[in-house]
C-alpha cells in the first residue's frame, strides 16, 4: 500500500539494496534485518524470506508441541489452545513478527532453564542478536537480557561448567558484535539513532493513559492484567525466594510486558491489541515452566488474561477469521512454490501515480521528498 508505514517499509528495503550504513547513512529504529519482517521484494529475492519464515514456523511448532505436552487435564490444553490462537501476526506484520520472535527467546531461554542444553541456548543467543538487528528498541531489551543470562549461569551453574558458560557469553558477544560488519550498521550510530528516534517519537505522541486516543476501556482491561499479575507474585514471594529460576522467569516475562504495555498504550494511536495477543502467550509460558505451588496461582491470573482479552480477540475465535488464515496460508505456499511469480498489482498504486505531464516535468532528474512520500516516489519510479 502507500503512505506513512509503507514508506518507512520501504525506505528499510531501498537502504540495504543501496548498500546504506545503517546508523550512519541511515537513522532508524529498524535494522538491516527489518527486511526480514517489511517482506518486500526490494534487495532481496525470496530464498532468505523462506529460510526464516521455514525457521520461525518450525520453532513455533516445537514451542507448540512441547506446550500441549505438559498439559495435563483437557481444561489446561483448552487454555493452551485459547492462548496460542491469540498470536496473531498478520495486522502490521512488522510489530507482530517482533513480538513473536520475543516470545520465541523467552520459550528457549525458560526451555534451558529445565533442561540445560547447549541448543536451545544458541538459538536464545541467534533470536537475540536478530532482535537487535530487526528492531532495536526490542533488540537492546533483548541483548542485554541474554548476559544477564549467561552471568545467572555463572553464578548459578547446572548442567553446563562455569568455564563454557563464560566461553560461550564470550563467543556471543563477539559474533553479535561483528555481525555489525557484515550487516554494515554502524553499532554507535543504530543504537544512539534508535534511542534518540525512539525518544523523540514518545515526546511527540505521548498520550495520558486511558484517554480515548489510547482505547480507554482496553487500557484499564490491560492494567487489570498487570494488577493481578503483580498480586500473584506478592502472594507467592516467598516461594519465588527459594526459587531462583521462577524468579528469573518472572522477571524476564514482567520486561516483556512492560515493552508491549509500553508500546501499546502510552501513546497516541497505540495497538492496543499487540498487549491482547502478546501478553496470554507470555503469561502462558510462564504457567507451564512454573512448579506447582505457582503454577496454581499463575493459571489463574491466565485464566483472567483470557476473559479480559476476550473483547479485543472475539475475530480471532470466528470461523471467517480461521478461513481467512487458511486462505492466506494456501497463498503463501503456492507463491512460495511458484518459481515465476507474476507481478504484484495493488489498486492503492494507482491512487498515487503522478500525472504525465508532472513524470516529464521531472525526467531524469531527482527528487526530494518528506519520509513518508518514499512510497508515493517509489511507485512512479523516481529517484
């Protein structure tokens, strides 16, 4: 489509096809990655987009299994069930997508935790640095939640010795750090150019909380969560005390919610529905890793995410919505499969050709534009 997102959507494609330095030659709060989630057919073909949609669908998969798994009474796999409809990503694919991948390091990182594999520590490791790299406000959440990790490992060793601990937090660092040169993103530059971008955005479209801008009757549902959420770790402190891998969960979930919160809420013209279709999943995760005596208390407070999600995830349980994802599913793979796609036609370009005589006006010539007309440019083919 055209517009404002479109064209931020596709100033990230132009900058990795013109070989931009991100943080440098280009400012913004997407990375060289952020091309992974805008899904455009600009500087890249559809081998990469497959590789990773084929790697986030299997790991989804995995999470899913596992999930259902430790159910243990129909009515836990029916909160499952509940839970898991709600990630949707299809709405601006580009925030859900992070969301996803976020929720994907949390699985992995809590997986580790209970079992004490090398693997799910390196895919925690690989999700973390394409965090970074994708969008960075979740990335420099991401990162930084990854060492203090591996600095809970050293302190608190398992099945892993200090001594691969330290190797492999010192590897991380290397390889995501040097992943900056073969991605040309300038680290400086992408992290004081995101923060200050991200700064400068939360001043200009602060909205007081609850007013109508931010959907009143969702933000007070979304505190309620929050409210009972915090009452059940008051009620359980004492055993989070003794437990120092539940309260690591804990922790790590309570940062997730509060960038969803966070993003979804405390500005004008919020998505609100990012904190209904991302909170349940988290608040689900952490109902199944916990032991039993918090396990109780935390079903519960999922229980009551589930009911207070409900008037913004009613499309989700319809029957047109399943057949919509079923569609968009059958399109995907026979576009997926299809080595000669045909080209892409969208009645919104239309609406934004220049007239003729304006395109011969501006010939071979260049032009300048606002950040939000690079589509509208892009369309007719200017430069």
């Amino acid at each position: 489509s055209v517009g404002l997102d479109p064209s931020w959507e596709i100033g990230i494609n132009l900058a990795v096809q013109n070989h931009m330095r991100f943080g440098q030659d280009f400012v913004f709060t997407f990375g060289p990655l952020g091309i992974l989630a805008t899904r455009l057919p600009i500087g890249m073909g559809r081998l990469p987009l497959l590789i990773f949609d084929a790697a986030v669908m299997l790991l989804l998969g995995l999470a899913f299994v596992f999930v259902f798994r430790q159910t243990k009474t129909y009515f836990s796999a029916t909160l499952a069930f509940l839970t898991i409809v709600l990630l949707d990503t299809v709405p601006q694919y580009t925030f859900g997508l992070t969301n996803v991948l976020f929720l994907l390091f949390l699985f992995v990182l809590f997986y580790h935790l209970r079992q004490g594999d090398i693997a799910s520590l390196v895919v925690a490791a690989i999700i973390s640095w394409l965090l970074f790299y994708m969008k960075a406000n979740l990335g420099l959440a991401a990162v930084p939640l990854m060492v203090g990790f591996m600095i809970y490992l050293l302190a608190r060793p398992k099945r892993l010795s200090r001594v691969f601990s330290a190797t492999f937090l010192g590897i991380y660092l290397v390889a995501g750090l040097g992943a900056s040169v073969l991605l040309n993103v300038d680290l400086p530059g992408y992290v004081l150019g995101s923060l200050y971008l991200a700064s400068s955005y939360n001043d200009a479209m602060i909205s007081q909380l609850g007013t109508d801008n931010a959907g009143t009757q969702f933000a007070y549902l979304a505190l309620t969560v929050v409210i009972a959420y915090g009452l059940a770790f008051v009620a359980d402190r004492k055993l989070y005390a003794r437990d120092f891998d539940s309260l690591l969960r804990f922790l790590l979930v309570s940062v997730f919610i509060f960038l969803v919160f966070k993003h979804s809420f405390v500005r004008a013209a919020g998505h609100y529905g990012f904190f209904y279709f991302s909170v349940p999943p988290a608040i689900g995760l952490l109902t199944v890793f916990a032991p039993p005596g918090i396990r109780n208390r935390l079903e519960k407070v999922l229980i009551l995410t589930l009911i207070l999600s409900f008037p913004v995830a009613t499309r989700l349980y319809t029957v047109d919505h399943v057949t919509t994802r079923l569609t968009r599913l059958r399109d995907y793979t026979v576009n997926a499969l299809n080595p000669t796609p045909g080209p892409i036609t969208n009645p919104d370009w239309e609406q934004q050709r220049l007239p003729s005589s304006t395109l011969d006006l501006i010939g071979d010539g260049t032009v300048d534009v606002m950040p939000w007309e690079i589509s509208t440019a892009y369309i007719n083919g200017l430069t």
